[in-house]
C-alpha cells in the first residue's frame, strides 16, 4: 500500500472554484554557508466544499491527478484564519 505525503500550509489564494492555492514553508541550510533560509512551495490543492479561507492553515495529502495542476485534496483545516 502506497502512502500519501501529507504537508502543512497556509492558503494564500481562494478566487477559484474548488481550488485553493496552498504555501509550504520549510527551513533549509545553505551547503556552504550554513545559513538557515525559508523556501516556499505553492500548490494548486482541490477544495471540494469551498470552506477554505484566505490565511487557513490545512493539511494537504498528495493523490491522483484531479486536472493539470491540481494532484493534492485538502484533508482538513487545522486552524482558521482570524476575521
């Protein structure tokens, strides 16, 4: 059985339908330099039900191509944004 890889990220973007645009942040060290940075990946993620909100923080889980760009659901909203 194959498992899905789960990431945390903020939705930085919800103006599509059933969409959300999902930021991961994590800490890398430099080769050389040793210096800690911050890398940000953004993901187009399917949100069935539209509840997603600007600032959420979700948890997302890697599946099978929903369309060109989409290939992770969000599995649930860990923390909703304050209004």
């Amino acid at each position: 059985m194959k498992v899905n890889k789960e990431l945390v990220g903020t939705v930085v973007s919800n103006r599509m339908d059933k969409t959300v645009v999902v930021a991961v942040e994590r800490l890398v060290r430099h080769p050389k330099y040793n210096k800690i940075y911050r890398r940000r990946v953004k993901f187009k993620v399917h949100d069935e039900k539209n509840e997603c909100k600007l600032g959420d923080k979700v948890r997302i889980i890697e599946t099978r191509p929903i369309s060109k760009d989409k290939r992770s659901i969000v599995k649930e909203i860990i923390t909703r944004a304050e209004r």
